[in-house]
C-alpha cells in the first residue's frame, strides 16, 4: 500500500530549473580542497552533464529506507525518505568508454549534489559537493580510568594465541576532539565531536562499531538528528591495509553500484588500542556549496479506456488491440537511442523490460485509473457463434497423430508422435498468435514528445479459452478483465468441498407400483432425485485463459463459459440408508414408455426406455432380485429386466430384448472384456489391438464412429445387408486398416525390401497379400517366370527381376544373396503419373539424346553376407561401379558428343548389375547390356583387367 502510494504522490519527471554552467563551476574551484587539474576538469563536465539532464522515474527500493530512484541521459537521481533527515542525491554517472580503474570514477562515487527535504519535498536548497581534499587533526582520547574502562578486543574475544593479541583490550568509550573548531564547521556536515559508545556485537567489520551518544559539550544528542556511527569501513578488493576508520549515519552492508554517506574518514593506518589518547588525521574528501532549487516538470497527458466500453467479437478482432492507454510526454532534444525517431515501434517481449523501465516515470500514473479488475461481459457475432467461436488464428488446429511400431524384444510398442508436415506450421502458427499486451513508442522530431501505446487483445484470449471448450450447440458467453496490480500468488485459494444436506427438503410421495413404502429421509432423497431429472439447473463450463506483462504488473483474462444441462446427480447418502430402493423407486415413478415416444433419437443411436444400471460383477443378480422385491408394477405390466453379466451374453441379447426392457443390469467388468471388444470390433469394421494404451483407446473411438453408422444402416430398408458387406469388406482387408509411419531412415537391406513390399503393393495390393512374407528378400521363381523382361511396364513404379536362378548341385549351402536394381521412371512415365495431360512430350528421341541427367553413384544391396554371386563369378571385378555411363545410356540413347576424354567401347558383362537412386521412385530394374566406357589413360587398373 506504501509503494502505491508513493508513487501517486511523487513527482515523475524532474529537471533543475537553472543548471550552472562551466564557467559558473569553475568559479568553485577555490572552495576546492588539493586536487589534480585533469580530475577537476572531468569533475566540472560529469557535475555539469548531470545537474542539466532531465530525470524521470525508474523504480521505489525498499532498504532499510525506502529509496525512490530517477535516472537520467548523465545522472542519477536518489530520494532517501530517512524518517528523521529525508534528502535528495544526486550522483553523475561516468561515460561508458571510461576504463574501470580511472580515477574519475572513484571521485564520482559519492552525490555531487544533495537537498534536505525539511519543510516539503521540493521545497529546500540544493548543495554542490565541490571535490578536493581536506585535513584536520583530531585527538581520540580514552573516557574512564583503569581496567573499568577497558574491554576485550576483537582479537582476544576470538581467542587469538599470538602474544600481541592473547591480553589486548581496547577503550568501551572513546572522545573525540578537533583542533580547530572553525576549519571543521567549515568542511564537516555533521558535528562529529562528542563520545562514542563501542558496541562490539553489531555486525561490522572487526567489531569496530561506535555510536555517539554526547555532543562535546556533554549533553545527549539531538534524537530528531539521524545517529552518528564510527565503525571500520573496509574495501572491496584492496588489501586490508586501506581499510579506514568512518564517520557516517549508515552502518550496513551497501551492494555493488551504492556508495555510503561518509562524513569523514581517519588516516588507514589508526586502529582501536588501550592507548589514553592519540592524535589523528581527518580527511574530507568534499565540500558542500548552496545551489539554486529544483523544479518538477508538469505530468504527463494520458488518456485510457473506459471500463463501460462496450467490445463486440467477432472473427477479425484478435487480428487488432484495443488502445489502453495513451501518454504523450516531453523528452527534449536529447531524447534516449531506444526511442524511435518519427515511426512507430512495437516492442517485442525480448526487449519489454528494457523499455519499460525506460518509461516507468510514465506507466505509474496508470495506478489512478486503473480497471476495477471486474469482468466486462462482450458480445460474440453471429458468425462466430455458428463456428463455436473457433479462430485459426489465435487457436491453430493441432497436427494429426500417427503411429509407429517400435520393436521391443520379442513384440512391438505402438507409439504416438506428431505429423512432422502439419507440426511445424503448427508451431509457428503457435508462435505467431496475438499477444494479450502490445506495447507502441515513438519519438515524434517536431514538437520533441515521446508518444507511448499501450493496447490490449482481450479478443484473443476469448478465441483461446473457447477452443478448449467441448463443441456443444450452445452458445458461448464471453467476458474479459484487467488487474494492474497483479502478483503471482504461490498456491490458489479452492473452496472446500461440501456435500448439501436435504433434511429440511419435502418429502416425495410414494412411488406407484412400490411393493414396499419408503422411508421418509428417503422420500426426501427420491424427491430431490426426480427434480434433477426434471428442471436440474444448467451446469457451467468455463475456461480461462490469461496474459500477463511481468514487467508492468499487469494480468488480462479472457473467459468463455457455456451452459450444459446435465440431468441426474450424485447420490451420496450412508451405507445402509436405503440408496437401492430410492434408485428403485425413481425408476418407477418415471413413466419410460411416454418419454421415449416424446424424444428423438440422436443419429446413430436406438432410444429404448430402459434404464441402464451398471453394478460390479458380484452384484448383478442381487440387483436383478431386488428389483423383483421392491417394484410390483412399471406402468401396467411387471418390470421387465435383462442381465448382461458376461461377454457371452451379448450373443445371445437382441436389439428388441433392449427395446422391451425396463430395465437392464450391466457388469462393469463387461465393457472391458476380451468377447466384448471382439464383437465391437467385428461389428464395426474395426480391428482393435490387443494391448490398451493410447493407440487402443484411438482405435476404439474410431470404432465408436463407424459404430454410429452401422447402425444408422440398419434402420434403414435393405440395411441389414449393406451393414454385412461394410462388415466383410472390413475383414478382408484388416490387415490394411492399421497404418504405421517410419521414423527412421532405412538402410541396406531394410531399405530394399520396403522399396520392394511398396512397389508391389501399388502394382497389385490383392496379389501382394497372398504372397508371403518372404517375397521381401527377392522374387520366387514363379514370381519371375510370370513377368516378362521384354515387355514395357505401363506402371512406372513395377518390380522386375535381376538375376536369373542359379542352377547348384551338390550338397553345399545354395546362395542366398540377391542383388537388386533401382532404375528411374521415364519422364512419360511421370507425366502419365501425375496426369499432367496439358503439358506436351519434353522432348522426342532425338531431343532426348542432348539431354543430360545427373545420376548418382551406385549403392549395391545385397541380402545376405554369402560371397557367392553367381554360378560363373568373374574375378578381378569390383562390385561397386559408377551408375552415371550406364543411367546415361538408358536414358539418352547414346553417349554425348562433348566427352572430355576419347573413349573405346568394350563389351560389359551380362551380369553386372548396378543400383540408381531417386528421390520419387527406387524401383528394382536390372541394367541391360551396355557398352564399357574405357579411358585412354585408367584410373584404376583393377577394375580393367
């Protein structure tokens, strides 16, 4: 509440209203103390670049006092709100491309200004802290006599064994005096004459702290002063040497970048000792000279959004934010580089957080008329209520699961991963969306304003909490709201839940047809039973989804709710209250027969007026016995019940017994039941794996679906038998209903034979399942006999075989290898594939002769690790050959004019076989007898042997 406050009440943007000049600065210089020409000339430059920049807000700290921070181009500016002495501090911040170890850095460390906030918090004179350094002696004398007067020293109390330190003590009050009153007035801020008290146990270094608690002329200091400390204030780095003893009015521990309020120091080499007085010297490093006063530069112009703005949705308006805020502000000449000068700048979340704490000073104001945190109620058009709210824009469709089998041991594991075609611009539609926060700058060069946007899409977040709503017919409620004051919260807050008690509700009457009279606490229960049957009261569902900006503070929600009846509810009365015979009695007093003639069948479904109880397996011919116990008559027959205890029961269960019954007890353990599964399955044209898990629960929605279907045929005339083909068709081709993807690239041998399964499969998918499993490692002999090498394949994608069968004798291993071909398509053939009818032949024989093709070099595959090729092996060959003569040859009909080498032809082998690859096709092609191309000059002498 403070930090809130605060800000509201401090002034944003501060400027000096006449910043002293050079020549003004230099006219100091002889309040200045000893100090080198080059610092004063630097000092002169950094106090003139701060005292002349224009502050704005950052950010409130919280200390040990609050500390509100302005920054400027060259400065920073400090408001210490210390409850007895709150002052303003302003410190020049060196230039960048100054090294670490200069000496101008060290000189501006301490404010080159302050102002004493004693009657307003503008309202007091400034002081100049002039550098240079100034010394005064002191005498440190101890107060008391004796060993009363002495106490353990640091080094003692830790129990130190050298012989210097085992017996050292030091003074519990000391006194200190000046020389020279008048020169100390002069270049002291605060009186630091009077007696000190030591406080060893204060955490500062060494034990070393003193408080002042007597001014020199004996009496207690002034308590609306802040206290005086005397403590040893050690260096960061340096060595333990220059650490000195302080006057100061802060004792803690200061961080990185803060520098502490020092009145005086002492000379490093003094140190607490038993001595009765001693003489030091005193250094100031400073001056402080009056200064004119500050002014503050008027607020900001704003403008925000009302909360009773009415906002209509519909498809196109997450493509646009609704302007917040609107601020336009004075930055000067000398503006900050983030600002873009005369065009507009989105922010992006990478760079938020530096621009934000650019324009803090501005954002704070939105504190007074920030929302109310309330939600605002906004229209959904027409349009988008018809497609239940659903924007491709702010909520992609996500990509198609496929499936693939990972080989486990012995068996397979089916596992889900994403369709890698739809997932990537999944993700980058993801990445794309609307931000609930846009954040727009500029710096406009004519009347030198800085201008800042800040929008909000609540329409964006409507479309992304909507999506994830079931799709029902109802309509979509949408609201949005704002929280600027948003803090994360570690855990939320639920409210208990509780179960409502209904023993002040009425009673319901008996129910008709009841063999026995219920109980009164249970004609209650029936009573509450038959008003959630009748007018339950719509149950609503509700998503959330929200965006927040960290850096300001803020949290905008966007909302979609829809109702849903949902008849029926939970009845959770005790063990032994009766709950069976309430069940009973509800189902009784219903009258089935009527309410099924007044409803209309869903698609896909049969309404029958039966209810369906499902009970544990144990518990199915008890509830049989005791509908016979309880209820005597349903309307006017006895109730009718039918039992489903076992999968079995399924076949021997009609669909008129379900149309006839009252009632009919199912075992829970049924649905899950191997029969069960297996009827669903075959009814429904679907094969359902074995093994449960995600791909089973896939495969049983999809066999919900054709579910639906089947039995829409059946109530159709003639249906009985459509639904028989739909199912025979399914069986015979079971084995093609699962669909798997290969993850990983195939190689060698596993390549081949699913290049060869594929191009068997578009050739003839009928013939390809009755062959065998074996086909994969290379065509049978009746395969091969029945396909003529001669003959043209109309089918670019067509296996052919490569070698003929080897004759063998004798009782030795046959062969088993097998070399394959992959050949190209030709580009008719591809044409006539792709039934590009409008585009003409590329070229004719003679065109195709020019034409060059890039082949790749040859890959031979083989099926086995046997070195037995063929009945004839021909020695002193290689198995690897280049691909790029014989593919040339193939497909240009002869060899180019433009041969780099002159060329013999030499008869190749008939045997040789090569492997082509292509991106489109890898069809086994055995290569025919070609001419060798030779070289004059070989590369390789064994492969021309």
């Amino acid at each position: 509440m403070f930090a809130e406050e605060a800000k509201k009440a401090l002034p944003m943007v501060l400027q000096f209203s006449k910043a002293p000049t050079l020549a003004q600065l230099e006219a100091l210089r002889t309040r200045a103390g000893e100090i080198e020409s080059v610092l004063w000339q630097e000092w002169k430059k950094a106090a003139s670049r701060a005292l002349g920049s224009q502050l704005t807000f950052v950010d409130l700290k919280r200390q040990d006092i609050w500390v509100a921070v302005y920054e400027g181009p060259g400065a920073r500016l400090e408001l210490h709100m210390h409850p007895k002495r709150p002052e303003w501090r302003l410190f020049a911040i060196p230039e960048a491309n100054m090294h670490a170890n200069n000496p101008v850095r060290r000189m501006l460390e301490p404010p080159v200004a302050r102002s004493l906030c004693r009657t307003g918090l503008l309202v007091g004179s400034w002081d100049l802290a002039v550098p240079g350094q100034h010394e005064v002696k002191i005498v440190i004398s101890g107060v008391g006599d004796g060993p009363d007067g002495l106490t353990d020293s640091w080094q003692k109390s830790l129990g130190l064994l050298d012989n210097k330190y085992r017996e050292k003590t030091v003074w519990q009050q000391i006194e200190i005096e000046v020389d020279s009153p008048e020169t100390s007035a002069q270049i002291f801020d605060r009186d630091i004459t009077g007696v000190y008290t030591y406080l060893p146990k204060c955490g500062t270094a060494c034990n070393s702290l003193h408080k002042r608690i007597l001014d020199s002329e004996g009496d207690a200091v002034d308590s609306r002063e802040p206290d005086l400390y005397f403590f040893l204030d050690s260096t960061r780095t340096r060595d333990g040497s220059w650490d000195q003893f302080v006057f100061s009015t802060s004792m803690r521990r200061y961080e990185y970048d803060e520098c502490r309020p020092i009145v005086a120091k002492l000379d490093p080499q003094w140190r607490q000792s038993d001595e009765k007085s001693t003489r030091v010297t005193c250094r100031v490093d400073w001056v402080w000279v009056q200064l004119d006063d500050i002014r503050s530069q008027p607020d900001s112009l704003y403008g925000v959004l009302s909360n009773e703005e009415n906002i209509t949705i519909d498809e196109d308006s997450c493509a646009k934010a609704q302007a917040l805020l609107t601020c336009s502000v004075y930055l000067g000449d000398d503006p900050s580089p983030l600002w873009p000068i005369d065009c507009w700048l989105e922010i992006d979340k990478l760079h938020e957080r530096e621009y934000l704490r650019l324009m803090t000073w501005m954002l704070q104001r939105i504190r007074n008329v920030s929302h109310d945190a309330q939600w605002k109620t906004v229209e959904l058009s027409e349009s988008l209520q018809k497609r239940h709210c659903h924007c491709e824009r702010c909520a992609p469709t996500p990509p198609a699961i496929l499936w693939y089998k990972r080989e486990k041991g012995r068996g397979s594991d089916i596992r889900a991963v994403e369709d890698s075609r739809q997932a990537a611009p999944f993700e980058r539609a993801l990445k794309a969306r609307p931000t609930a926060f846009q954040i727009h700058v500029q710096y406009s060069s004519d009347d030198k304003h800085g201008k800042v946007v800040i929008g909000i899409n609540p329409a964006t977040l409507i479309h992304q909490a909507a999506s994830h709503l079931p799709p029902r017919p109802s309509p979509i409620e949408a609201a949005w709201r704002l929280d600027t004051s948003y803090t994360p919260l570690p855990l939320i807050a639920k409210p208990p839940f509780t179960i409502p008690s209904n023993r002040h509700d009425e009673p319901a009457e008996q129910p008709e047809g009841f063999k026995l009279n219920l109980r009164p606490e249970q004609l209650r229960s029936l009573k509450w039973m038959q008003h959630q049957e009748d007018t339950a009261e719509p149950f609503i569902e509700e998503e959330i989804c929200e965006g927040t900006s960290d850096h300001l503070g803020w949290r905008l929600e966007g909302r979609a709710r829809k109702p849903v009846s949902v008849l029926g509810g939970v009845l959770a009365d005790q063990v032994g209250y009766g709950k069976t015979a309430i069940m009973l009695g509800l189902i009784a007093t219903r009258n089935a027969k009527r309410l099924a003639k007044e409803r209309h069948a869903p698609p896909g479904k049969i309404l029958a007026k039966a209810t369906c109880v499902i009970v544990p397996a144990h518990l199915v011919l008890q509830w049989k016995g005791e509908v016979t116990k309880f209820i005597k008559l349903i309307g006017k027959h006895s109730p009718k019940v039918v039992t489903l205890h076992q999968g079995s029961d399924i076949n021997s269960t009609t669909v008129e017994d379900i149309l006839d019954a009252d009632i009919v007890i199912v075992a829970s353990s049924m649905p899950n039941s191997e029969h069960y599964l297996d009827n669903l399955g075959s009814f429904a044209g679907v094969a359902l794996p074995n093994k449960a898990g995600r791909y089973f629960n896939a495969r049983l929605d999809e066999a919900h679906k054709k579910l639906a279907s089947q039995v829409e045929l059946l109530q159709k005339e003639g249906g009985v038998k459509d639904a028989h083909k739909v199912i025979k068709g399914a069986h015979e081709n079971a084995s093609h209903q699962e669909h798997f993807v290969q993850l990983k690239r195939l190689k060698g041998r596993a390549y081949a034979e699913a290049n060869e399964e594929k191009s068997k499969m578009l050739k003839n998918p009928s013939a390809d399942r009755e062959r065998s499993d074996s086909a994969a490692a290379g065509p049978s002999k009746s395969s091969r006999s029945a396909i003529k090498e001669s003959e043209p394949s109309k089918n670019p994608l067509t296996v052919r075989p490569v070698l003929k069968p080897v004759q063998r004798t004798g009782l030795g291993p046959q062969p088993t290898r097998t070399f394959i071909g992959v050949s190209l398509p030709t580009l008719k053939q591809v044409l006539e594939r792709e039934n590009l009818s409008g585009i003409k032949e590329a070229s004719s024989s003679k065109s195709r002769g020019k034409r060059r093709l890039a082949a790749r070099r040859s890959v031979i595959v083989d099926s086995d690790d046997s070195d037995d090729l063929t009945s004839e092996p021909s020695s002193g060959k290689s198995h690897l050959r280049s691909s790029s003569q014989g593919s040339q040859d193939e497909y240009q009909g002869g060899s180019d004019d433009d041969s780099d080498t002159e060329e013999e032809l030499e008869p190749s082998s008939e045997d040789d076989v090569v492997v082509i690859s292509d991106e489109e096709s890898d069809v086994p092609r055995r290569k025919k007898p070609v001419a060798k191309k030779v070289a004059k000059k070989p590369l390789n002498p064994v492969l021309n042997n």
